[in-house]
C-alpha cells in the first residue's frame, strides 16, 4: 500500500521524523511505520527494541504529547500511531500538518487560519480592538434591513433596533468587540483593516493583453452589487432576440449564476490573503479567481454534488443569508448549474489548487431565427411612428437574411437611430449613444456584414435598412 495522508513509511528512525508525527498530530492522526521502503516492504530494521522505548519519550519530551509504538513481523518493523490533537502541536517553535502524502510546514495565513481553527474560531469571528458600532456606516446597515425585511429572514422587531443593537442581533459582536466579519459588512473603510478586502475586473484580449479596468471597493453588499452591474453592462453584452413583440435580452453567462458565483467568491474567500478577488473577462470566458480553499477532505467532485454547507466565513455567510442573498443549505453551486441548464448555455469549469479557487464559465454561443428577430425588431422600432412600417422593415430583415440575425443591444440602438434619420452622421450616433466614433464604425461595419445596413452614396448618402 503506497503513502497517503494518514501512512508514511520510513526504513530507519530519524529525529526528523518527529516533524512528520507533529503533523500527523495536528491533522487527522497517522501511522509512522519504519522498517518498510517507500512503497511499504519490509526491509528490516536494527535495534528495534531500544527504539520502542526511545522513541514514546522522545515524542513526549519534545512534541509534549503521548504515542502508541507496537512491534510487527517479529521485530522486522514499528508503527508509531499517533491520534489527532484538538490543541495545536508544535515541533521546536514550528507547526506542521498532513496535506496528502506530504508534511507542510504552516505559516503565514496558512498558520493563522490553523491556530484560529484548533481554538474553533473562524477568521471573521475574530474581535478587532479600537472600532465601535458607532463606525459603521449607518447607510450599509439601513441598506441591509431592507434585504432583510424583503427576504423575511430576521423578525421586524429585530430590524427596528438601533445599529449597534442590530449588530448584536447578527452575533457580529464577542466581548464587547466587533468581530472581523462586521467589518466587511458594514465599515465604510473596510481596507484600512483588512487588505485587499476588494474585487478587481479586467477585460482581456489575451493572457497579457489587458484593455481595461476597473476596482470595486465598500461593504461586502456594495461590492457585489456594483461588481454584477459593471459585468452586465460595461465588460458583457446581451443578444436582443424577440418572442412576438416581447423583447428578450440574453447574456453569455445567465446573470443568476454570476450573482451566485460573486456571492460565493465573497462570502467563501480567505481574507488573511492580502489579495483581491479577481475576474478576468475575456471574448469567450470569464474567470472569476478567489483566494480560498475546500473544507478539509474535500474535493471538486463533492462541491459539485450534493453536500451541506461548511462556509469558510459563517458570520459573513449568516448576514448573507440574513438578507437573502444566499442559501442556507450548501446550494450555491447546485443553483449556479440550474442556472447554466434553464439557459442552455455550458456549465462552468470549476479549478481548485492549494490557496486558489477559480470558476469559468465558458460564453454561450447565440442561436437566433432570423424570421421571428426581424419582424419583432420592425414592430417594436415602428411604435408609435408607423408599426406596421418597423414591422415591413424588419420582416424585410428576416427574408433578406434567411438565417440567424445577432443584434447586440448597441446595434439594435444603432438600427434605431438610422430608421429614425437615415442620414445621420457617426458622430450623431455616437454623441447620442455615448460612445465614441471608432465604437460607431465598428458595430456599424458589423451590421453591414450581417446585411442589416447597406451604405448608399459616399459622405453625402444615406444608410439603408435592407429589405
């Protein structure tokens, strides 16, 4: 049987090994067995019987904790078996844990979230000295009361407390102390005290081609809610497609699922990381990376299918759910593939690495009867100047094209402008649209390729809705 995170084999003893039964110790328990190679033969093993004694006082004198050592195969090798530890064990000054088949020495936020942990405190319920209710934003929690009492997850008579009883209420409070979590939720300056407590966007040509920008700061409920605007409508465009004269608006990734992957991205990330959330945006994908990792024993397959909710932050996942903003019952991931499934569009790839999570959701590819877009696109353009025109128009669209007609909300605008003045210059519509000239050219040359418009005459002609 080959190594794993609870077996490790060695041929002979070395006081090294006491970093690996330290690690065994802090995790979930292990076997040390010497006298066996790597794959566990038996190859002997010399002085078996003065390491049996040795070896328990050792471990006691200086990991401070107690080990069961046992002979086998008539001496020829030793397990040392060691039981988990609730407190932490340390080696030397040093703490050391089972990933694996592997011994890790933990530090930095890996250390702190392991100490939090062994003492059953999570890193947002820990007090942070020297900040009142009194420094929240009053604006943020008001805002939260009106998710609250929408959702119907706290009684009114809880919403009617003042803040700071409002706080109490949320258990974001422990001796007297605001804990991290009502920090994040509620202080207008939430980075003075945690760094990189942001979410960063960037819309990408390549890999290292990066177009443009942008930072989203505040509250927790602030961030995810201006992040989702700016996804929807600066860094994705929606397809207008038409059922009658209904107008449907259809995103490359449904937005039910992108609220429910930024709701997880912040509600789950670790925040002792001093490094933002971030989401890459690109023609085809997005990517959304936070720094963040699966409960213990947990793999990519168990967060896909059904599981209970272990939250990486619960008083942060509380006020969420509080304001019906998440559920209760581990069913983010299942609600993000519902989402993908009822729009037909590829569910996401989900990557998770030590300290890094990533989930992709690949862009759907539109698929538009020509007939059904063009004449509804006529009709709804026509209104109240001449339906019955704007519909001739637009069936007049469908036949020409025969196909499938993709018109991007911008392009539909562009469509209307040129009804409405088929004269009209580039920087008319572009002053009208709110874009500049180059944007103009490039949707207008992109419907003349579709054989929506055709251009008549040079600078002094005319555009033409093609019939």
């Amino acid at each position: 049987m080959s190594e794993h995170q609870q077996c490790e084999y060695k041929q002979v003893w070395k006081d090294d090994w006491l970093k690996t039964i330290c690690a065994f110790a802090n995790a979930q328990g292990g076997v040390l067995r010497l006298g066996c190679d790597d794959e566990g033969m038996v190859v002997g093993l010399t002085h078996s019987k003065k390491l049996m004694e040795d070896i328990p006082n050792k471990v006691r004198d200086v990991l401070g904790i107690m080990v069961d050592v046992n002979s086998l195969f008539e001496g020829k090798a030793i397990d040392i078996c060691v039981a988990p530890y609730l407190n932490p064990i340390s080696y030397k000054g040093e703490y050391f844990y089972r990933s694996g088949s592997t011994t890790q020495a933990l530090k930095g936020a890996a250390l702190e979230r392991f100490l939090l942990k062994k003492r059953g405190v999570h890193w947002d319920g820990v007090p942070i000295p020297g900040v009142a209710a009194t420094d929240l934003s009053s604006d943020a929690l008001q805002a939260f009361r009106i998710r609250a009492a929408a959702s119907k997850r706290m009684p009114s008579t809880d919403l009617s407390l003042s803040d700071s009883s409002l706080v109490e209420k949320l258990k974001l409070m422990k001796d007297g102390y605001l804990k991290n979590a009502a920090i994040l939720l509620f202080h207008p300056d939430s980075e003075k005290f945690v760094t990189g407590a942001f979410i960063k966007i960037g819309f990408f040509r390549t890999e290292t081609d990066l177009r443009f920008q942008d930072e989203v700061h505040g509250d927790l409920f602030t961030q995810v809610t201006k992040t989702l605007d700016l996804l929807l409508t600066k860094y994705t465009e929606a397809t207008i497609t038409y059922s009658g004269v209904q107008r449907i608006e259809r995103y490359p990734v449904p937005e039910a699922a992108l609220r429910e992957a930024l709701h997880n991205a912040v509600v789950h990330r670790d925040y002792t990381v001093a490094a933002p959330i971030q989401i890459r945006v690109y023609a085809d994908k997005i990517r959304i990376w936070n720094p963040g990792q699966l409960p213990d024993d947990w793999s990519v397959g168990k967060l896909l299918g059904k599981h209970a909710s272990q939250p990486f932050n619960p008083d942060i996942a509380n006020a969420f759910f509080r304001a019906g903003m998440i559920e209760a019952w581990g069913r983010g991931i299942e609600k993000i593939l519902e989402s993908c499934a009822a729009a037909q569009v590829p569910p996401p790839k989900i990557q998770c690495e030590q300290g890094d999570l990533w989930i992709e959701f690949p862009f759907a590819q539109p698929e538009n009867k020509g007939g059904q877009m063009g004449g509804a696109i006529g009709g709804a353009i026509g209104g109240p100047m001449g339906g019955s025109i704007g519909g001739s128009i637009g069936g007049s669209i469908s036949s020409s094209m025969g196909g499938a007609i993709d018109l991007t909300e911008r392009q539909e605008e562009i469509v209307r402008l040129i009804l409405t003045n088929n004269k009209i210059s580039y920087r008319e519509m572009a002053s009208q649209l709110g874009i500049n000239d180059s944007a103009v050219k490039k949707h207008l040359e992109s419907l003349k390729q579709k054989g929506v418009l055709k251009r008549i005459g040079g600078t002094r002609g005319h555009w033409q809705v093609l019939k």
